[in-house]
C-alpha cells in the first residue's frame, strides 16, 4: 500500500503542504544578506603609514582598539619631535584626535 501512496504522490498534484512555497507578499526579507558591503577593518600597519603621511611625525605606538563603539587604530605619533599626540583611525581611514 506504501507503494501505491508515492505513485500517487509523485505522479499527482497532491504536494505536502510545506513543500509549497509562500507567496510572495508573505515572503520575510533575508536578515542573513547584508544591505550593504562590510567595511574592511584597518590593519595597525595601515593606520601607521596613514598617520605618519598626514602628520610627519615619528610613530611610537599603535594598537586595535574601538572608540564609542568604532573599531579602529589608536596611534601615539611624536609631532615635531616635541609632542606626543594619541590619535584614532577609524576602518574608513579617518584620524580624529584624542
């Protein structure tokens, strides 16, 4: 009788009801698929180059850190060989200061 039910089954329109797909207006948006491409994260490398371009100034330290939520490079820069000034990259290559 087994053998019957999937012919008919696979023969028939009879499809289980979960296997039918929801129409399109009750469709969920996918929360898995972001809207937009993720950043890149900024290596301590590249927020050294960076600072030591726009600056001038001698790197002495650098580290990943995140500022008010933002992950990113604090980098301590000695300006003009007088001053020491800490300074944040964010992943978008921004320095902002402390």
């Amino acid at each position: 009788m087994a053998a019957i039910v999937l012919t008919v089954l696979g023969f028939g329109s009879a499809v289980p009801l979960a296997a039918q797909p929801a129409p399109a207006d009750q469709l969920l948006p996918n929360r898995l698929m972001p809207t937009e491409a993720p950043s890149r994260a900024m290596t301590v490398e590249e927020a050294t180059r960076l600072v030591r371009k726009r600056t001038g100034g001698r790197v002495l330290a650098a580290e990943p850190t995140f500022r008010r939520g933002t992950p990113g490079v604090s980098v301590r820069v000695l300006i003009e060989g007088a001053r020491v000034v800490t300074l944040f990259v964010d992943d978008e290559g921004r320095i902002r200061g402390r």
